[in-house]
C-alpha cells in the first residue's frame, strides 16, 4: 500500500509543465539599448536573472518578446552584448517550438542549472510597438485596428489636420462607416484621443441630418448603396470616455440579418475634435488680445518624435522626472492630453526615452483618465522610496496626421534617412518642388526636417551636398535664410528670407540632413560644480601653457612673464550623457590637434565655454575648455567604461557615463584677475558651437549666481537652464548679444 502511495505522488510530482508553470515576469536591460532590444532578464521565485546563450534561437526570442507585449523578434545577441547582468543565470539551453505563450512554458535544464556566466547572457531585438502594461492592460478589440474622420463639408477637407467628419474604423483590412445608434460623446472622446486630439468638439447633428436626408433622395448618392449592401459597421458601443483606444470600450458586433437595414432610421456616427495649440493653424492676433503664457507643468525631454519623451513635472519651480513603478496608459493618457495631444499609444518604463538628471519628483501615479492634469491623480513623493532615474517613466502620444510630412522629402541619400532636404512651397499659384539654400543652415534646421520627416534627430547638417544628386524637379532654391528655434514642426514655420537670396546657389549649395534615431544628450552636474568652486592666485611661471592656449584674459599678455600671478575662479565639472547614444567628437583622430606644451590631442577645439557674467548679461570674464581627454572617467554599476585617452585612445562619452574635469587641470577655470568686486552670474556652455548633434540642447547652459568682495567668492544657485520654470528661461540670441559686449 506504502509503494502504491509513493508511485502516485512521484507521478503526480511528475505531471505535465503546464500544470506547474511558475509565474514568471521578463524586462530588457542595457543603458546602450534601444527600445525593444537589451539584456533579457527573468523574475522567478522573487529575484531578477539572466538567461545564458547556449542553445538559444530566433524561436526562443520571439516567445520572450510577445511575452513582454511586443509582435516578435528580429534578432537575438550573444555574448553579453548588452553587458553582463548579476544575480542567477536562471533558464540555459532553451528549446522553445516558438508557439508558447511563456519562456516558462518552453523547455530548459531547469531553474537555475546552468553551466554558463555572466559573459554568455542573451540579449533580444524585439519589432512592432509595445503594449504597456501587457500583463495588466485590458485587451484591446483585435477587430479594431485604426480609425479615422471622413470629412463631409468643403472647409472640414482643406483643414490639416482633419478633425471634423463621419468617423470610419478599419476592421479586418477594410475600413467601414459606423452607425450613429446609440453614439455619444464619451465616444467622440475616446476617438479624437486616438486620432491625436486632447478634447472633443460638439457636432451640428441638425444639419448633417439635413444634408443625410438631401443625398438619400439623390439617386446618385453613395449612401444608397451603403445602407442597402450593409456596408456600415453594426454595433453597440459604449465608452467611459477615459479608454486610451476604442477598442478598450464595451464593443458588440452582430453578424449582420438578411433584408434588414444595418443603421435603421440612423446615418454614420460624426465627430467633431478640437486640436492641441501647436496643430490649430495661425491666425494674426489684434494688439491687446494676446493671453499672457500659462506656464507649463508638465514636459517631454529626449523624444525622437514629436509627442514622445521622458516625463518631467515641474514641482517647487523645480524640474524632476516621474518614477515607472505603476506607470500605465492611463496616467500616461493624462499627461498627453494635458501636452495637447491625444491619448497615450505607450506608458514606457526604465527610462527607455533616456535617464534625467536631478530630483525625481512622483511615484506611483494613479490616473483614472478623466483628470484635466498629472497633478489632479493620486501619487506619492519619490525622495523616500528609493527609486532611480533609472526607472524614468516615458510617453509616446497619439498626435494629429497633418501635410507637414507630405511637404518636404530627401533625394540623394544612401538611405532614407539621409540627402539633399527638397521642400514643396507655393510658387505663383502652383505647388512645386525645391531646395533650400545651404548658406547659414544647421543643426537646429536639420533637427526640424529629421522630425517633421518621422525619422528622428538629426546627426549632421550640411552646407555643401556635392555627393548626393537631388531630383531634376526641385534644383532651383526655393528657400534660403532659414533660422529655426528646433522645436517647429514644419521647416516652413520657421524664420526665413522673403524674397529668396541665395549668392552660391543651389546645386552643390544646397541643404541635406542626416536622420537618426537616437542621440546623445550631455548634462552638466550642477552640484559638483556649486560644491568644488574657489579662488586661487596662481603664479605665472605655472600658466605657460595654458596662456599657450589661449586660457587666460587679454591682460596677461602684458605682463612681465614669468613673474606675477593670475586670479582664478576654480571647479570641477561632471558632464554626463543621459542620451541614448554615445557622444562621439566631429572629427575623426585623423584630424585632432596635437598641442606640444600640453601634449595631449584636441578632439574638439571648444568642448566647453566659461563666462562671468553682470546680471544684465554682459561679459566681464570668460574661459573655455579643449575636450582635450574626452573619456569615460566614471560609469554607473554594470557599465564598463569604454572611452579612455591614455596612449591615444578613443574619445567619447557612453551612454549612462560621465566625463570629469577636475579642478585642478589646466583651463578649467575663469580668470578673474581683473574682475571687480560685485554680483555675477557664473555660466558654463557644453558644446557651445553644437558642432556635435544631441537630442535636446536647452540644457546645454548652466549658470549660478557669484558674490565676489575682491578677496573670497560666493557660488550659489546653480542649475541647468531647463531646470527651472518658464520664469528664468532665457532667449539664446538675446544673450549672445549681450555677451557679446565684453565689459
């Protein structure tokens, strides 16, 4: 009897891996990684692992990714691409038949048994767009793809962006109308969210029924046929109006009845949406009736597109991220709505839009949907909780379709995101295609075509295009003293000149782009740079070299050399990358410049630029400093460091890394020797020229306010120039000007 027991309990323990199927969660890591590729990693039994190399394939990677709410994988690496991981190498030589639901349900040599290290972790390359959420998020009605307004009226077809007509939802391939039975304006909300729009209109349904009425009497009228062939999408729908998609709603979709009409004593469902300030189109404002600018509580930083982006909140006049941890389409809904776009197509987590730097101001942000802003859901402060920038919450909303991107393309290139930019203006009534005049332009230009193409950030902007041929219908230049701010989402709302001036022509002189879809973003460390500031009266027989290289003010030259001595104003600084590529320098190591007194290498000849300012802006003092050891000198943990100068190595900042300069290296400081007692204001500009491309250059400037009493110097206040409100947000040009003025 004992044997029979134990036979049945080894049998039962025995049983099929389904019925034992741990619960498991899956991420990807790596700080070089883009969104949907990285480290795969594995939570079982309450801690995080990896998965080791061995036996791995392209079936066993595409399990993983659907299982985080992607449609598959592309590719799979090996060899801790994405950096070696910690902790165990929970699952090795998978074999998955490609059809599971779960890594779990896939076969291995169990949990935990592993021959493998921490050098054989897998990595995967996920495709599609990410679900947020997928192990909570409600299911979305996989008959509901896209939907879209027709317009019906004459001034509802020449508006961009479309926002008012007969709204038309594509199912299984095919769009159809739907029928306004039971419609409402919850409804209208959900649809204007998807289609890029924060509000919903009203509609004049009196009228469009009146018109309905007029074309079912006209034999010629395609609705005739719609309502016979029950072409219209038969339906109950009912929304909340807090759904981020339509297919979140309560849907009903009956087959449809033989010899019976599929909207009776009905017509097409009509919305009406009211578009963001940034799609509603111009108009000339009479002296007076301009609003005062409500200041901004919420942002995007680091997106490729327009509408995506790292959320920052702005909190005591301070900026500061949002935590990921229940970070879900909800919330992110609100804080697009509250930007003027939709709903929120992905609530991203792990700061897959890139890291901030700074405080991180919420966590656990709970939003039912409806709230007019972040600050009206439920969250708790994040100073206690431990989180990091790491889990920096991300969006990306649904915003309007609109013609910018139908008027402007590249020819040329050797791919699609590079080549000569060709724009399509109006020229004496007629559209026709052009180029743009190559004199002046830039990367701020180059970032608003890039966008306003899809394809992301611009790398480079080019003057001369002398390698890529552009079509034969757009030679002449139609566009020339273009000047752009950055964030225009078309090039043609940008400053340009009204009559075209444009001495070298086009041709060769004419303006191309190079897209991409990640770039670097460097950020000064504002408190090490408050924290290590001071006066030292160093003696001119230890300056040689740095007067050599142009580190000191105009009045050293007129002294007795080597006696004497200069007064400097001192500190280190800690510039990190928190983009999501690495910071390389322009030029290649073919052309850095080797200076002898130092003797180091130039990778860039002004990496960074110091000034003392008055508080009107004027100069009194200014330093600049050579990217003369650009490295990794620190790294967060499980980084390597990858850039390093010694024996001429290659210089660049990794993504996650930062660069330090010491205080007490050579030109790292502002000579004041001739400076008056007084207040200042301490400035210092990363990559000054932008001759380098970054996701976001409006925190570039860091600036603090100065005490200086001729003997001892008061550092204070210092911050980022995006760091605070609207309030101290300062006009570039404007202080150029100033700056310009040297005191």
């Amino acid at each position: 009897m004992l044997s029979h027991l134990t036979f049945l309990l080894l049998a039962c323990l025995a049983g099929p891996s389904w019925a034992q199927r741990p619960q498991i969660q899956l991420r990807l890591v790596g700080p070089r990684s883009q969104v949907g590729e990285g480290r795969l990693e594995v939570l079982y039994n309450g801690q995080w692992g990896t998965v080791c190399d061995d036996d791995f394939n392209i079936h066993v990677a595409g399990v993983a990714c659907r299982e985080l709410g992607y449609e598959g994988a592309v590719n799979w690496a090996h060899s801790a691409k994405y950096g070696p991981g910690d902790g165990p190498i929970w699952l090795d030589n998978m074999r998955c038949s490609g059809t599971e639901s779960s890594l779990a349900e896939c076969e291995s040599n169990g949990w935990g048994v592993t021959d493998c290290n921490h050098n054989e972790d897998t990595g995967v390359i996920c495709t599609g767009l990410r679900r947020s959420n997928p192990a909570t998020a409600r299911i979305q009605d996989s008959r509901v793809a896209e939907v879209r307004i027709k317009p019906i009226l004459a001034r509802a077809k020449l508006a961009s962006p479309i926002t008012e007509g007969a709204l038309e939802v594509k199912i299984h391939g095919r769009w159809r109308q739907v029928c306004d039975a039971g419609w409402t304006r919850n409804n209208t909300r959900v649809v204007c969210g998807m289609l890029g729009f924060p509000k919903e209109g009203r509609v004049a349904t009196g009228f469009y029924r009146k018109l309905w009425n007029q074309k079912l009497k006209d034999p010629r009228s395609s609705l005739k046929s719609l309502t016979a062939n029950n072409t219209f999408w038969i339906h109950r729908i009912k929304c909340l109006g807090t759904e981020a998609h339509l297919g979140e709603c309560k849907l009903h979709v009956p087959p449809p009845a033989r010899n019976q009409s599929s909207c009776p004593r009905g017509m097409h469902a009509l919305v009406s949406c009211i578009a963001g300030p940034q799609f509603q189109p111009s108009r000339a404002k009479l002296p007076g009736q301009t609003k005062p600018k409500e200041e901004q509580q919420v942002r995007l930083r680091a997106g490729a597109q327009v509408g995506e982006g790292r959320v920052e909140v702005l909190v005591g006049g301070q900026w500061g991220t949002v935590c990921d941890e229940d970070w879900d389409l909800p919330a992110a809904s609100v804080v697009c709505r509250q930007l003027g776009y939709g709903t929120a197509r992905e609530a991203l987590s792990r700061a897959q839009l890139g890291q901030g730097l700074g405080p991180i101001h919420l966590t656990r942000v709970r939003c039912r949907g409806y709230e007019r802003s972040l600050a009206e859901c439920r969250s708790q402060g994040a100073m206690q909780t431990g989180c990091r920038h790491e889990a920096d919450a991300a969006v990306r909303c649904n915003v309007p379709r609109t013609e910018a991107r139908s008027q402007v393309r590249l020819a040329g290139g050797r791919t699609p995101e590079e080549g000569v930019v060709e724009i399509l203006v109006s020229k004496g009534g007629a559209l026709r295609w052009g180029a743009i005049c190559g004199e002046h332009w830039g990367l701020q230009e180059a970032m608003v075509v890039c966008r306003q193409l899809g394809l992301g950030f611009a790398s480079h902007a080019l003057q001369e295009t002398w390698y890529w041929q552009g079509n034969s219908d757009a030679a002449k230049v139609v566009l020339s003293g273009v000047r752009c701010k950055g964030t225009e989402l078309s090039i043609l709302e940008c400053q340009h000149h009204g009559p075209v001036h444009c001495p070298s022509g086009g041709g060769r002189f004419s303006a191309g782009v190079t897209c991409t879809s990640t770039a670097p973003d460097l950020v000064m460390n504002a408190q090490i740079v408050q924290e290590t500031a001071y006066l030292e009266d160093r003696p001119l027989s230890m300056l040689s070299c740095a007067h050599e290289e142009g580190c000191l003010s105009a009045s050293a030259d007129r002294m007795e050399w080597p006696y004497g001595h200069r007064r400097l104003l001192r500190f280190s600084s800690q510039i990190h990358n928190l983009g999501r590529a690495d910071f390389l320098p322009k030029t290649g190591r073919h052309a850095w410049i080797w200076h002898q007194c130092h003797r180091h290498y130039h990778s860039i000849e002004v990496f960074t630029h110091y000034d003392l300012l008055t508080l009107n802006g004027s100069r009194v003092a200014q330093g600049h400093k050579a990217s003369f050891c650009l490295e990794d000198t620190n790294c967060p943990d499980g980084l390597q460091r990858r850039f390093a100068c010694a024996n001429f190595g290659e210089q660049g900042v990794s993504v996650g890394c930062w660069d330090t300069y010491r205080h007490d290296i050579d030109c790292q400081w502002v000579d004041i020797t001739d400076v008056p007692s007084g207040s200042y204001i301490f400035q210092v500009v990363v990559n000054p020229k932008h001759e380098v491309a970054e996701s976001d250059f409006s925190n570039n400037v860091l600036r603090c306010q100065c005490q200086y009493d001729g003997h001892r110097i008061w550092v204070h206040g210092c911050h980022t120039g995006d760091e605070y409100g609207a309030n101290i947000e300062w006009d570039e040009e404007a202080q150029q000007r100033l700056a310009s003025n040297l005191v």
